[in-house]
C-alpha cells in the first residue's frame, strides 16, 4: 500500500508516522447504553401492524405517530395508549414504509419491519418522504461525529451500510451543488472508513445522487495511501464523483454522469493514491482521470470515446472495458472477461419485498451486466424466505446452524466475534456482506483454525467480507480441502470484494500460517486485499515482524483458477505461492514486508536466494498466465541491509507466460534486484519493467513448500 517517488524516503515517514499514531479502541463502541427496543408484527391478510415495547418513562400515556420513513418530514398522529401494544389497522400501503414513534415522558423509541429485520447498522433513505439533503446530512454527521474520516477511523470497530430507496416522480437525492465534490458548494455525501452506499433499485438510474467524495485524512488530503475500506454500488452520480481511495475499496455497478477526478483536489497538488478497484460501471459524459494513482485495476467498464490518458503511473489494467486507453508501458487494456459473476446485491422487488439478486456467469464479456432497462440476466432470491439476515452479536453457532438448514447468510454491517470457523458446506450457498462486514477470530481454543472453510461444492459464492485476526490461526479462509478434485467449470465458485487483514488493530502475539488457500478447482476471484498490517496497534521493525506473523497471502492449489485484481502486501514468505494449472491472474499489486529485520533471517530457496518472490510459481506447473503485475521495494524496518532477489519466479515452460511486469522502489535502503529469474534490472537505477516474460531467464532452485494439512484442523471441522 503505498508510495510515490517525490522526496521518498520523508515523505513515507511522515506518512508511516501518520498511519501509526493512533491507538486502537475496541471498547469505544461497546459503552452506549442499552436502548429501549420495541417489536413489530405485520398480519398480511388484515393488512395491519401490531406494535409491542417494554415498560418505561415515569408516568402517563404512550403517545403514537408514524411517517413513511424513518427520517420523514412529517409524523402523523395514531392515538396514544397505556398499554404496551398498539395495531395500526390502516398503514401505510407499503408494509415497510411505516416508521412508528412510540414516546413517553422526553423518551422516544422507533419501531419499523426494516429495523427489526436489518438492526441498527443498516441506515434507509426514502425520498417519497424526505428532503433530498436529508441522507447526505445524516451520513456526512456520521463522518464527523464517529471519526469515519480520520486516523482513527481506520482501526474502529463501528461498521454501517447506507440504503437508498428508488427515486419515484422524478426525484432525487440531490440537493444541488457545484465544482468537484471535495468543495464545500458541491454539497457531496463523504464516505468514511467501513461505509458502504448501496442502491435499492434493480437498474443504477433507479436512484440518483448528486455527488460522493472520499476523504484522505493524510498530508493534508493528499496522501489517500490509508484510505482503505469502503464501497459503493448500483447507483447514479449525477454531478462528481471523486473516489479517492487506495486498497480494500471496491466501486461497483454505477452510472457515473460526471467525474472531475479519481483524486484529491484538497491539500498540496502532489497528490498520490494506492488504488483502487472499479468495476460493471457506466462513465456518460467524462473520462475519469487517476493522476497520483500508482495502479488501477478496472473491469468491464463504459467510457466516452477519447484518446486522453486517464493517469496512473505503474500498472493500471483495463478489462472488458469500451474505449480504455490505448496500450503503453503503464496502460494494459484486455479486450474481454473471460468469466465473471458479478457481485450479488439487495434490492426491492416490484411486490414491495427486498429480494437478492444473483447475476448469472457470463463469458468473454465485455461493458457492464446491465442497460438502463434491464438489471441484466440471474436469478432473484427473497431475502425474508431464503436468507438468515445476521445482525451484529450473532455467534458462529446461529450461523452455521442457517447454513446447515440451507439458508444463504446477509451479513448487516458488524463486527461478528466467532469462536469457531463458518463452515459453508452446501452447493450454491452465499455469504453476502454489507457495510464491510468483518469476521473476527475470538482468542478460543475452539477456532485455532480460521475465519471461514467452504467445502468444495459447485457455485459457493462468498462476497463482501473482511477476515480479521484477533487470535493465531491455520488460515482466514480456505476453500476446499487439500486434494480437491471436483471440476466446477459448470458453476464455479465466487470470492468477491474479500479482505483478509493480519495485525494493526490488536497489540498481541498472532501467528497464522496462511491467510487464504484455494484448493479447489475452478474458483473465481474479483478483488482481493490480502494484507499482514504495515502499520496500526504494533511499532514497526523487529517487533512487528515477530508479533504479527504469517507465512504466504495466498496459496492456490486448485486448477483453472482465475483471479481479478489481486492485491497482496507485507508478507513473511511467498506472498502468492501458485501451485495449480492454468491459474490466471489479471493485475496483481504488492508490497513485500518492510520489517524484514536481515538478510539471514529473510532469505528464500533453502537460504540461497535474497527475499521471497512476491508472486511464486512452482517448478511443478505447467501453464500459467498473468498480466499487469506490480512489486515495490518498500525496505525501512531492517538493518539496512535486505535486499529481494526477483520481484516474480516462474519455472521456464512454454505454457508459463507472465506480460507486464513492474518493478520499482519507493522508500528504503534496499532492492529488488531483478523484474523476474535474474530479468530486467534492479529497482537501485529505478523502474524497470519487461513485457513479456516465457523461458528466457534463470528458472528458481526447485523447493519443497511445507503447507497447512489436516493436522492442522479442529476435529470438530467436518471433512467430506
């Protein structure tokens, strides 16, 4: 995650310092009290809502109002009671577009379906009944009140997702403004560290925003190499969008009217950004700019015609994109996807009900999975009939009993403590998360084994969900056990916008052996961070390279496995070890540890080779193929003295083809001495890259890797 070469090695510091300063608090959102919560019945065959609270204020009637939205401009009187329940016979002809007030004395609680089902980190909007400003002030409130935009924020443990209903009569959420949205007159919502907007209609032009902005809280909002966490989706932004953002940041199915920039235009001029991902998206009327981005990865993306460079100054992949760049030494345009399922997302349904939409596979394709008409081809789900929706506080043991009893999981924003691994063991099961939902490992000796296993069944689809670690493990997620032989070319298995973060938010010991391991074949990867923390709770050097501990990022067993935009930071050993068949990799960026304390401690190929290659074929493989791959040299928790022998190994074969490769240096006394197999120069006389790569270098000292095997599980984990 990092860097640009201006004066490198202050200003990485200063930025280092920045990240680092602040202290985690777990504990902070915990301390609220305990509210007064009411339930709510809906009869549909009388068409009514029976309302129920528990006891409170002193003395006197309770008094009932109802709006159509939680934040509506008007509540209307229903009556009052002494009792503890109340049926309105005549509400409002959408069952979930009635919000209840129930007061007493100066004590109010708010009573809806949406609440009920949802809980408390889900926010709805509702323009039928609001101001167009209401949404942006609420959210923008939540910016500044909770520390989502600053340093702080990036450790919290408060998630929240923000749900826009359908515009209807030709409204919108747009208060108006002018200038790019980073300007006080552009009246923009600003996305805060673990937000997430999503639209509620089944096409992005169902709901319209006026502008978005992200905030980089560094070198006074110049620096958004920190800017981490938070998404967007199925939705229209109709005057700018500035998306300034780096890792772990996904922007999907949007129509984009006007787009000034994907940077800061606050701060210095010098901006520069660690990004970023956007996907099935729809520019109208402008070419977006990533100027001061060092990558980007951006997949079956719409543009204007134009002959424009859009910025980017390392490694910026174009796939299945209309009108991307032209191709040059940065630039890699790729004419088609060869397979993607695009994200599943929430919705509601023409009945009223929320429903799930499940995109169907598609191949070669090439512009967005939807028209202006048409939400595109899959299948839709009732969330209330087919769904376990898990609200924050759920344990693993509800979980897994709704998987087992074949419900697919809706994770609403949290942060889900477990003391067992998820267990996903049923054909064509999701686990959806919204709002940067996050798993959490609990220090228990029931979950020594990880976050999340699938078993290898067809058309498993995981999305949406950040693994953390708060306890040592054997992985975060793996899918399949070792062996895994079914083929699922006919329905593959999907991981989409999944992070997986090692260290920065607690302060003790963690050791985990492997973050996430794909055993099984024919897996599709869309977005990944993987990232063993450079900064947060542990000073950096030594002690973090001996407190927060993990060997490989990624390990691919299985074959035909395909992965888009693959970010890969900071670990101790092969960052990605690839061991399958015809595994694809399309963009790949990576930082290699910067607190490799020496040479003899950090040294690879039974100690004859300096560093880990951060992307590691095997001798074994056969046919492999990437393209757009980045490693930069960020050496400054050592002894001066560590150097990485190749950014990338591959055995030499004539079905093993690496193109774009990128190599460079951005702070620190040490190298990467080679782009690939002894190839392409070092990183001490600057950038060097080579296009294409296939058996024209040194091929690495054949190894043997010692990975996790079935000694490692609990043996409550069921092995088919």
């Amino acid at each position: 995650m990092i860097k640009k070469l201006i004066p490198v090695f202050t200003v990485f510091m200063v930025m280092l310092i920045l990240c680092s300063f602040i202290a985690p608090n777990l504990t902070d959102e915990k301390n609220e009290e305990n509210k007064v919560e009411g339930k709510i019945v809906y009869n549909k065959k009388k068409h009514s809502l029976t309302l129920s609270w528990p006891a409170f204020g002193s003395s006197g009637s309770y008094v009932i109002t109802r709006g159509g939205s939680r934040l509506a401009s008007d509540f209307v009187s229903l009556g009052s009671t002494s009792k503890l329940t109340f049926t309105d016979n005549k509400p409002n002809a959408a069952k979930y577009e009635n919000y209840y007030k129930v007061t007493r004395n100066d004590i109010t609680i708010v009573i809806s379906l949406e609440n009920q089902i949802f809980g408390g980190n889900m926010y709805f909007y509702d323009r039928k009944y609001e101001k167009a400003e209401t949404a942006r002030n609420e959210i923008n409130s939540h910016f500044n009140a909770i520390g989502l935009g600053g340093a702080n924020g990036e450790w919290t443990t408060k998630r929240q997702a923000y749900y826009f209903k359908p515009n209807v009569n030709g409204q919108t959420y747009d208060s108006g403004g002018s200038g790019s949205a980073s300007s006080a007159a552009a009246n923009a919502i600003e996305l805060g560290f673990y937000s997430h907007i999503g639209g509620l209609g089944k096409v992005p032009s169902d709901v319209k925003i006026g502008a978005i902005f992200t905030r980089p809280h560094l070198s006074g909002g110049a620096n958004a190499t920190c800017t981490f966490w938070r998404s967007v989706e199925n939705v229209e932004v109709m005057r700018d969008f500035s998306w300034t953002v780096s890792q772990s940041t996904s922007a999907r199915r949007l129509l984009i009217d006007s787009s000034s920039k994907y940077i800061s235009d606050i701060g210095t001029t010098n901006f520069w950004g660690s990004g970023g991902f956007i996907a099935d998206t729809h520019y109208t009327s402008a070419r977006p700019n990533w100027g001061g981005q060092q990558q980007w990865y951006t997949r079956n993306t719409v543009f204007p015609a134009g002959s424009g460079t859009m910025g980017g100054s390392y490694n910026m992949v174009w796939q299945g994109c209309v009108n991307a760049p032209q191709e040059d030494e940065a630039n890699s345009p790729i004419a088609a996807t060869p397979i993607i399922r695009e994200k599943p997302f929430l919705f509601i349904d023409k009945d009223g009900e929320y429903k799930v939409f499940v995109p169907d596979w598609q191949q070669d394709r090439v512009g967005t999975s939807w028209t202006k008409t048409d939400m595109g081809k899959g299948k839709v789900q009732d969330l209330t009939a087919s769904w376990f929706v898990a609200k924050e506080g759920d344990t693993d043991i509800e979980i897994n009993a709704a998987l087992k009893a074949g419900k697919n999981i809706f994770f609403t924003p949290g942060h889900y403590a477990l003391n067992a691994p998820l267990q996903v063991n049923k054909k064509d099961a999701i686990l959806l998360g919204a709002g940067i939902a996050s798993v959490t490992l609990e220090p228990t000796e029931k979950n020594t084994w990880g976050c999340i296993f699938a078993d290898d069944k067809d058309g498993i689809i995981i999305a949406g969900i950040l693994m953390d670690s708060f306890n040592s493990t054997t992985y975060q997620i793996r899918i399949g056990n070792e062996g895994a032989k079914s083929n699922h070319a006919a329905d593959p298995i999907l991981l989409t916008d999944i992070t997986c973060r090692i260290g920065g938010v607690q302060s003790k010991n963690i050791q985990i052996q492997v973050s996430m391991q794909l055993n099984s074949n024919n897996v599709v990867g869309d977005h990944f961070w993987l990232w063993r923390a450079d900064h947060g709770s542990q000073t950096g050097g030594d002690a973090r390279w001996k407190r927060d501990r993990c060997k490989n990022g990624l390990i691919v067993a299985g074959n035909d496995v395909t992965l888009y935009a693959l970010f890969v930071e900071h670990f101790q050993e092969y960052e990605v070890l690839w061991l399958g068949e015809r595994g694809r990799t399309f963009f790949f960026q990576n930082e290699p540890p910067y607190d490799a304390p020496n040479q003899k401690s950090w040294s690879s190929q039974g100690g004859r080779v300096d560093g880990y290659a951060a992307f590691k074929v095997a001798n074994t493989v056969k046919e492999h193929h990437t393209i757009g791959m980045g490693s930069y040299a960020v050496f400054t928790g050592t002894d001066g003295n560590v150097n990485k022998k190749n950014g990338f190994e591959v055995p030499n074969s004539p079905n093993v083809k690496l193109e774009k490769m990128c190599i460079t240096r951005f702070a620190g006394s040490g190298n990467i001495q080679n782009v690939i197999n002894n190839n392409g120069g070092s990183t001490a006389t600057g950038t060097k890259r080579v296009s294409l790569y296939s058996e024209t270098g040194l091929q690495p000292y054949d190894e043997e890797f010692t990975l996790p095997n079935r000694e490692s599980y609990p043996a409550y984990i069921s092995m088919e």
